[in-house]
C-alpha cells in the first residue's frame, strides 16, 4: 500500500514501528524541543542525529505513547485495514481498535447502554467533521442544530445529545468535581490538563486524554474550560496547540467552546471573535458560588453568548453543576458584569438583614435553643453570598 506524504494533525492511520506489524494511530503535534514548537522539517533539521527522510509524529491507539514514524510506514486509516486485524488479539489492541472505530466518527453511542442496529455499517476514515482526513465518509454525522436518528434505535434528543464528545480543560478543585460528575452520567469525555498527571485519575475513570488543546477540538463536539485566569485562557486558545489551532483543522460550524472562567467582557469579546472567525461557537459562562461547597450543592452560571449552544449546554450545566436554571443575557458580554452587580448588591443587602436577625436572635436568646443545623445552613449562606465568579487552578 502507498503511504501518504503530506498527513495532518489528526488524521486516523495506520503505522508500523520496526519488526513490528500496522498498529492503529493518529497524526500528533510534533514535540516541544527547548521551549520552542517546530515543524516536522525543522525537527529534522534542529536534531542532526535524525534521520532526514520523511517522517510523521503518531500517537498509537491501546498502547498510549508516541513515536517518529518513516512515511512509508504509515498509511490511511481504512476499512481493508480494519478488517485485517484478526489475527491478533493482545488486550492493548483490542482497545486500539476499539478506540480508532470510535474515533472515526462525529457520534458514537455508548455500546453498553444502546443496542447497534446489525444493519450499520462500520465508519471509516478519521472523524468527519474535520477536513482534514482521508476521503473516506463517515455513515454517523451530527450537526448542533439537529442531532442524528439513528435507526431503528429509538433514542430520544437527550439521549443522542448524552453520547457528544465532551472536552474539559482544567482539572483544578471544581473542575475535577465537573469531570467526575460528567463520567458518573455516562458521557463521553475527554481531558487536557497543564499538568499532565491529574489526568491519570479521570482516564482510569474511563475519560479519554489528549496532549494538547488543539487535539481535544479535533476529537471532541464541545469544550469546556475552567482554569486559574485571563493568562492561562489566552495560552489555551491563542499558543500553539490551542483552541484556534485545533479548529484550523475542522468543518466550520461543529465545534464549541465554553468558557466557565471568569475573565473581563473585553476579554470575552475578544475570545469570541476568535473562535467564530474560525468557524466554531462561543459561550462565556462564569460560575458563581464558593469553591468550598460540598459537591451536591448548586453552582450558579450566568451566560452570554451563542444561543443555540446555551441551550444544548443546559443539561450539561445541570450535570456538573447542580443548576437547572442557568440564566442567559444575550450576546453582550458586558451583560454578565451587571447582572452579577445586581444580584451581588441583591445578596449583600440580604447579608445584612441576616446579621441583623443573628443579633436579634442572641439578644433574645433564640438561636441558642435551635438546632446545630442552622449554624450551619448560615454558614453555607454567607460563604455563597460573598463569593466572586470563580476560576480553577489546575
């Protein structure tokens, strides 16, 4: 078979390392060497001891490392190649297989919990709803304004939705309770974090992770972010191997980004402009409420934004959050800052009657013959009425 020369970040592959057989793959970003992001030319050039013919970096499926691999030992993901791999049957390539078939789609229903119809055919080629990949087209399409039926399963619009791709950036405090609510609904998620081994936990949880943000767009429908500030936002969506570099790589239209972390509406302007100019949706949605809540308690989302994905995200904000009335302020950014005045001088004004009747129930000794309970149902109150939007350190 004839090997590729000009693959992308992405693409679904076949390779093979020496004395050894066609393993399934993908095309990864090449690696950082001195702080300094290079292409696969100026790779070759920088390390003198590489060999200088053509060659790709990969990502091998089941055995979750990376190799340089020669061109001629790389070719396109494709249906022949799926059906040559009975002969072997070691569990890291079960879970290869496993895990290109998945990967080849825009959907792919929980086989645990949904039946596969015998007539479906196995997709073929990298996910569709990229452009750059092998010809071959995907018979599992989606598109946010209409998910796909799926015959003759009858699975309702919630439950299509459930099966999205999820990407989550952050694995600080609340962004871990996040991800571990997602994966405990059963969805499909995958995890980016600057600190690679907090991922650990969540991939043996089931999660799936990816070596940059650029590659968690490629993979994934919908991205959400909640990390420590403006800075860190920027790194994720702007450097190399981001947001913006992820959706260079896919059909416009079909990817979306959230962000839980509170930054300024200029900066939330700014951000959006970015990502629709390259075909994908934005949502700000700062998270309000004190990090220290127990994990069953309501986290607060205040929205501005893209609508349609305002309104596919509820069920989301519901499963990581606890907040099945997030509330939506249009497409002015600026919007959020005075809704979160508003109810901040609203909160603080009910502080004070608080104060206020705690005084008058120790002047007259009531608060003493009350239960431990309420002490504690004050204290949980003044913690929500005094925090800010929240960020997450990761």
């Amino acid at each position: 078979m004839e090997s590729q020369k000009d693959f992308k970040i992405g693409d679904l592959v076949w390779a093979k390392m020496k004395n050894d057989s066609f393993w399934p793959a993908k095309i990864a970003s090449p690696p950082t060497v001195k702080g300094k992001d290079y292409t696969v030319k100026e790779i070759q050039k920088k390390k003198s001891s590489m060999p200088r013919k053509a060659q790709h970096y990969v990502w091998f499926f089941g055995r979750e490392k990376y190799a340089w691999i020669l061109d001629k030992n790389i070719v396109p993901h494709s249906e022949e190649m799926l059906n040559e791999v009975t002969k072997k049957k070691s569990t890291s390539y079960v879970k290869a297989i496993d895990e290109v078939i998945e990967a080849s789609g825009s959907i792919v229903l929980n086989r645990k919990h949904v039946k596969k119809p015998k007539n479906m055919q196995k997709p073929s080629g990298r996910s569709d709803d990229c452009s750059a990949g092998t010809s071959g087209t995907s018979s599992l399409q989606i598109s946010f304004s209409k998910p796909i039926d799926v015959e003759p399963v009858d699975v309702s619009t919630a439950e299509k939705e459930k099966y999205m791709k999820i990407g989550f950036i952050g694995l600080g405090m609340l962004g871990r309770r996040m991800v571990k609510n997602l994966l405990e609904a059963g969805h499909n998620v995958s995890v980016w974090n600057r600190t690679h081994e907090k991922c650990k936990e969540f991939v043996d949880a089931g999660a799936h992770q990816f070596p940059s943000p650029a590659e968690l767009v490629v993979n994934c429908d919908i991205i959400f972010c909640l990390v420590s500030g403006l800075e860190a936002v920027k790194s994720i969506i702007l450097g190399n191997g981001g947001i913006l570099q992820g959706l260079e790589a896919c059909k416009i239209g079909l990817k979306a980004y959230v962000e839980f972390t509170s930054i300024d509406p200029a900066a939330s302007e700014e951000i959006c402009k970015a990502i629709t100019n390259k075909g994908g949706k934005y949502l700000a949605a700062p998270i309000s409420g004190p990090s220290s809540l127990p994990v069953d308690r309501v986290l607060r989302i205040v929205s501005a934004g893209d609508e349609e994905l305002f309104n596919m995200c509820k069920d989301y904000f519901s499963v990581m959050c606890y907040d099945d009335t997030p509330v939506y302020m249009g497409s002015n950014f600026h919007e959020i800052v005075g809704f979160n005045i508003f109810t901040g001088a609203l909160m603080r004004q009910f502080h004070e009657n608080i104060i206020e009747s705690i005084v008058t129930g120790e002047e007259i000794n009531l608060i003493a013959h009350m239960q431990g309970d309420f002490s504690t149902m004050i204290n949980d109150l003044l913690q929500f009425v005094f925090s800010d939007s929240l960020s997450d350190s990761e």
